[in-house]
C-alpha cells in the first residue's frame, strides 16, 4: 500500500514536471520566435534592424490630392524624401500630382489599383491588381515600382507571396500616425513621437487635415534628435536579410 502511494506520487510530479517545462518552452517560444504554432507565416517589412538613425516617412494616396502639394512643398523645404504608396485609380484622376511627386525626387511605391482587401483576392488578381497600377505609374513616370504596400495594410501568407512574385518588396510600417482618423494634430504628433526609432517606416495620409500641420515639428523635433530621413527603398535591404516574428527586417 506504503508503496503503491509513493509511486504513485511519483508519476504526480514527473507529470507535472514534464507540464511545467512545455509550458515554460511555449513561454520562451512567444517571446522569442513569435506564434509558438505558427513560425511559418509570411510577413511584410514594418521596420529594419539598424544602429543608425534613420527612418522613412511614406504616404499612401488613395483619395483626394488637396494636401499633396502642401506636403510636397514642406518635404523640399527640410530636404527630405519620402515615399508615396500610389493607388491605381488615384494616378487616374491625378495625373500630374504624380508626376509632381516623381519629378521632386520622391520614391513612388504600388498600392494596388482598386484597394481591394487582398486576404480575399486570388493570387492572380492580385498580380493583376500590381501589374495594371505599375503600367499606369511607368507611363506617367517612365519607372515601375519595386515596392508594394497592401490596402489597409490587410495580409495573409497567400498575399505576401503573390507580391514577392512581382518582385516587389511588401511593406509595412511599425510606426501609424493614424492621420485618417483626423483627431487632432497633438494627438497625431505625440502618436508618431512615442513610437519612432531607428530603422522605423512611419505611415501618413496624403490627404489628410493635420499631416501638413504636423510633418515640420516632426521633421524639425527628429532631425534635432540626430535622424536622418530616406526613403523605404534606402532603407531596406535588398539581399541577404530575414524577417523576425515582428516584421523586423534584419542583415544576416
């Protein structure tokens, strides 16, 4: 009897302890690698793993052109170069605000052609999607693009695929200004502010009240911090590079 008990609480323990370390292995895994059940996912790029202070700014343009101009006017004052994500449909009715863009000297990136939610969209109309917003954009521009961002910033690994076959960079960003919300321009600075840091891509809205507000203080505020602006492109790595759990892009 004396012994059935002992053994019994035996086995107790070893179960438990076995409990124990799967779930302190599970613990390490999330902290470490992400999703301890799914390490395959594809992600885009929202950020890059560097030492040197530089960040990007990018504006997606898919409605409205009143503000592009302002925008432009701020970023050649404080002699930065920035990258607009530009929607098919949107080069349509804005023809010469995106050749205004390119002849500043800013990079012009793909953001679809109809902004569709592309986690619900065939891998071939997605291609379609990039390959009929790249034509419009060369034959204003004489250049097709080589980074694409997805509407709305929706995804799956489907998704990021069919981009990576276009030979397009699929981007993010880890630092939103949430300037489509328009709630206010303290609250847009202090957002962006808070959350920038060196390798960060930061997104705005060409059309939106408080951007141009908001781009000379924090142009001004990080450029006094010691960064120094480039576009995604810049920024990236082009080669030889994975990405973390977090959309980190880091050098091998």
């Amino acid at each position: 009897m004396l012994k059935a008990f002992v053994k019994s609480r035996s086995t107790i323990y070893i179960a438990l302890s076995v409990i124990l370390i799967l779930l302190l292995s599970i613990s390490l895994n999330l902290k470490t690698k992400g999703v301890f059940f799914n390490t395959n996912k594809k992600l885009p790029i929202y950020c890059v793993d560097t030492e040197e202070k530089k960040v990007a700014i990018s504006f997606d343009a898919s409605w409205g052109a009143n503000n592009t101009v302002k925008i432009l006017d701020i970023l050649d004052k404080y002699d930065v170069k920035a990258t607009f994500f530009l929607l098919g449909r949107w080069v349509d009715q804005f023809p010469e605000e995106t050749k205004e863009i390119y002849n500043r000297g800013h990079e012009i990136g793909n953001h679809s052609d109809t902004h569709p939610d592309m986690v619900g969209v065939p891998k071939t109309n997605i291609v379609k999607e990039i390959n009929i917003t790249d034509s419009k954009i060369e034959n204003l521009t004489g250049e097709k693009t080589s980074l694409f961002r997805c509407p709305s910033g929706s995804y799956n690994n489907s998704v990021v695929e069919a981009v990576e076959s276009t030979n397009h960079y699929c981007i993010q960003w880890d630092v939103d200004s949430i300037d489509w919300k328009e709630q206010g321009a303290d609250l847009e600075f202090n957002r962006v502010m808070k959350k920038v840091k060196p390798g960060s891509i930061v997104l705005f809205h060409n059309a939106a009240i408080y951007t141009p507000e908001n781009l000379p203080r924090i142009i001004e505020e990080l450029k006094a911090q010691g960064y120094e602006f480039v576009t995604i492109s810049d920024l990236i790595y082009k080669e030889e590079y994975y990405i973390d759990y977090s959309g980190k892009q880091i050098k091998k």
